[in-house]
C-alpha cells in the first residue's frame, strides 16, 4: 500500500514521541502515586476515573485518610485505575495524557519523555486525544474557579437543594453533580473503543455565565454540548477573559476622581463647604403633634441588612427577565458599622445581618417584627444596604424583591402590635452599570410607593438618578446620613434630617459632578424625634 511521505513523517514523529510507553507499567504508577500531591491527585481521578460516583466515594475516603494522618497517608487510587483499566488498549495513553493536562511535568520526565514533544503532540494532534473532552473542559473551569466564586457556586447551587458546603475542591462538586444527574454524561463505544460522547451542561452552564470572567467558558460548555461531538475532537478552550470585564477595568483605570480615595475626610471638608441653616429643635412644644418615646434608654430596634455578596440562584437563573450579574458591592461594610455606631448611640438595639437571599430576607424581617420589637418600644428602623432597580431591591441570591412589598411587611398580619409605632425604612440600593463605572462609585436608582401609615422611607436617590458608593469608605448617603443624624439628633425631628442630608448629597454630588438626589415619602402622622444616650 502506498502512503504520502508526510503521513510516513508523522508515524515517525509519534513512534519517537511516544517511545518511552512501555515506562509506565503498574510498578511505576504505584511509584508515581507516591509522589503526587493531595490536589494533583484529585485532579488525575477526576480526569481518570469512568464512574463519578466512584471517583467522589474514593477521593471523599482519601481526604479524610489524607487528614486524620496529618499528610502522610500513601494513595493507592492511580493504581487501582490502572489495574482497572489496563485492558484498554489506550490506558497509557490516557494516562500520560493526564499528566499533561495536570502539568505534572516532573513525572513525564521521569517516564522518560520529552515534555515538549508530549505537549505538542496533544495539543496540535487533537485526534490523539484520549481523556473524556468534557473532563478537560471541566478540568479547565476548576482552575479558573477561584475562591470566591467556588463560595458562589456552591451558595448557588443550594437554591437548586444540593448541598456541596462539604467539598472544598471544585472537581469534587463537579464530580458530585454528575452524580446527581445535575451533569448529565452518555457514552458510546464499539468493543473497547470510545466512539464519542453526548452530554447535558445547560443548567451548569446558566450558572457559570453569572460569575464574572467565566462566560466564555459558559460558551464552550455549551459549544461542546450542542456539537454532540465525537471523542477525538475538541478544540482547546480560549481562555481569555470576556472582553466586558477587561475592557471596563481599562476605563475604571483611566478615570480620576479628584483623589477621591485619598482620604476619608474628604466627606467632612465637603460637609464644611455646603452652607445650611442651623437645624432648631422643637421638642419644646409638647402636644399632639410629636411621636411619644415610651423609653428614652430603649428608644427600639433598628435591624441592618447588608447584601454584600451576590450569587446567582435557580430563580433568578429561569427568570432570565430578572437575572443580572451582581459585582460585590465593596465598602458596604463600613456602612453597616457607621449605622451601628449611630443608632446605638440613639439607644436603639441593634440587629444585623449579611447576605440574605430573598426568602431568608423575608423570613428575617417578619421575625425580627414579631418577635422582637415589642409595644413598649417606640420606633422601628430597617435600614437595607444592597443593589437595586427601579423599584426593587436585591436580595443575595440575585433575586430582585419588591420596595413595595418590603414595606407592606411592616403592616402585616404579625406585626399588629406596631400600629401607630412609627416605622422607619432606609436603603441603600446601587445598581451597577458598567458602561458608566468609575473606579470606586457605584451606581443605583430604585423607586417606590407608599400607601401604609406611620412609615417613613427614605431612599439614597429618587428615580432616575444614581447613588454612588465609596469602595474604600462607604456610600456618600449613608455615611453623611449618619454625620447628620450624630450631630442633630436633640435638634430636630427626623424628617427635617433627612431633608437636611438630601441638601449636603445633592450639593456635594453636583461639585463631584455626580448625578444623585435623596427621595424621602411619608405618611407619618407626628414630628419623629431620636434621642441620644446621656
């Protein structure tokens, strides 16, 4: 039979390439085993192993044996692969192929083999690949899932009810929801060959494309999925980061904030700078027209919610309407402490939380309502820090809950005892849009309705306009809020503060030539006045 001389150069080239096969026996692999590192070698299973269901009870056993013998337990996992598998015809070769993919480069030389020509020969002739391509492509994800994203994903994958808090590497939560059929794989072979493979990665690949730097591998999941492609085919993944990402940070880098970032004290200056009428007190005039304070030691509660972290969850992923990746909202913190400090230095009780999803919101809210703020208390105060929408608030599962509804929580069935108590509700809600990104100001604008009595709401900005968040230092509303309040507490009722901090945000976001105006509506029936601590 005739062949062209480059088909001959090629047998050649791989006879050469892969000379050194007959290296890798059971001996070696028990050898090898002996060398490889906790995380290498759940990778190596992870690529290796055919039954996930086996790989995950194996590797489980192998961590826990790797820990209780503070790191000096000896694995056996590769060889029991390979006495398992040897009968394959192509064993070795899925083996050296591992190693590649895990970088394991010390372990190919000691087999014998040129790294280089290892490499290229997998890389450039993708018809001698030999692992599973949706393993490599999942192998290939894990390493771009970093830590904070690993705490997404499994936070994520609990509103699907699958609980992965557990595994601390990403293969053995990939190799879980394979178990659990959330990853679906379908093998086709003839005799002992693998003639190709059919897969099921939508729902993965609906969650992965809400992290951000991971779309385009959300793509190939689904690129790989749709081709239905046979075994030997698969095309390395790009791993570039999505041009959004890279491409805001070049414009966040370029923008220049009058050293905003220099020092806090720069709200305090701006404060001095905006000129406002002394604020008078009224509490002189004792009638009708002032809320009572039962207990000026135990004015009431005031409970903080701080949404700081978001992640994608399976309701907000099927309501594609809804679904939006949420940023961290950094700096938020520093509100939650400036709230803290005020209002218990106004002898409230403070209560808070951090990153509640919206079910976990509601529960908490109705909660706190019905069993801690009591009738010999005077004033109740939400105050909710998160991103937003026209009329919505984000929950930490990206799930957007209504203001209106929120508020309706105040007047409901289990909080009748608050009739007549006044009702105070702040938040903080940013809505982040990228094409208008500056480097540490984030951007909102809700709206909101009000139809219940005793409720004062106040919001960071009226529809329309956005408010912005200092990453380093908290939100220009929120902090200047709390100033106002600390230093005008014993002058006047709350809502004359309120409008007193609309005035500084709008003067001091018009001299940063930032759009953001404070919307307050009532239906607060007397004058609201907060006490300080003697």
């Amino acid at each position: 039979m005739w062949s062209s001389d480059a088909q001959a150069n090629e047998a050649i080239s791989s006879d050469k390439t892969f000379g050194n096969m007959n290296s890798i026996n059971l001996y070696a692999i028990s050898e090898i085993q002996k060398e490889i590192d906790p995380s290498d070698m759940i990778s190596l299973v992870f690529l290796l192993y055919d039954v996930p269901d086996t790989a995950l009870q194996r590797l489980v056993i192998y961590e826990r044996v790797y820990k209780d013998s503070i790191g000096g337990s000896v694995s056996d996992l590769l060889h029991q692969w390979a006495v398992h598998t040897q009968s394959r015809s192509t064993w070795k070769h899925e083996f050296l192929e591992a190693l590649v993919i895990c970088q394991l480069n010390q372990i190919i030389r000691k087999l014998g083999f040129n790294v280089a020509d290892i490499k290229r020969n997998f890389e450039l002739n993708n018809s001698k690949t030999y692992i599973n391509p949706m393993k490599k492509l999942l192998y290939k994800l894990c390493e771009h899932i970093e830590l904070e994203n690993l705490t997404k994903l499994k936070n994520t994958l609990l509103t699907y009810n699958i609980n992965t808090s557990d595994y601390e590497h990403c293969e053995l939560i990939f190799l879980d929801l394979m178990c659990k059929k959330f990853i679906k794989f379908k093998q086709y072979s003839y005799g002992n060959r693998v003639t190709s493979h059919e897969y099921n990665v939508a729902k993965l690949a609906d969650i992965i494309e809400n992290f951000n730097g991971l779309e385009k591998l959300a793509q190939d999941l689904r690129t790989l999925e749709d081709a239905n492609v046979k075994h030997n085919v698969l095309e390395k993944p790009n791993m570039t980061p999505v041009a959004s990402s890279s491409k805001v940070n070049e414009e966040i880098n370029k923008i220049n904030d009058d050293d905003f970032s220099d020092s806090f004290d720069l709200f305090n200056k701006l404060m001095e700078d905006v000129k406002i009428d002394s604020l008078k007190s009224d509490k002189k005039i004792q009638n009708r027209t002032i809320y009572d304070i039962k207990n000026p030691n135990k004015v009431g509660i005031c409970y903080i919610i701080n949404q700081e972290h978001f992640y994608p969850s399976k309701y907000s992923i099927e309501n594609k309407s809804d679904s939006k990746q949420l940023l961290p909202r950094k700096g938020s913190t520093k509100d939650k402490e400036r709230l803290k400090r005020t209002m218990s230095a106004l002898n409230f009780e403070v209560i808070s939380d951090d990153n509640l999803d919206h079910i976990t919101m509601k529960n908490k809210i109705e909660s706190i309502l019905k069993y801690r703020v009591h009738r010999d208390h005077s004033i109740f105060m939400l105050c909710i820090l998160s991103h937003g929408t026209r009329g919505h608030i984000y929950a930490a599962d990206s799930v957007k809950v209504k203001v209106e509804a929120i508020e309706n929580l105040l007047d409901c069935e289990g909080a009748k005892h608050l009739q007549g108590m006044p009702k105070v509700f702040i938040y903080q809600a940013c809505q982040v849009d990228e094409q208008v990104q500056t480097p540490e100001l984030m951007p909102d604008a809700p709206n909101y309705y009000i139809k219940k009595s005793d409720i004062l709401l106040y919001s960071a900005t009226a529809p329309g306009y956005e408010a912005y968040r200092l990453e380093k230092y908290g939100s220009l509303f929120i902090q200047i809020l709390c100033k106002v309040i600390e230093e005008n507490a014993d002058k006047a009722h709350l809502e004359d503060i309120f409008t007193s901090v609309s005035y500084y945000v709008y003067k001091i976001c018009t001299k940063l030539r930032r759009d953001q105006l404070p919307k307050k509506e009532t239906t607060l029936l007397k004058n609201l006045h907060l006490t300080k601590k003697s």
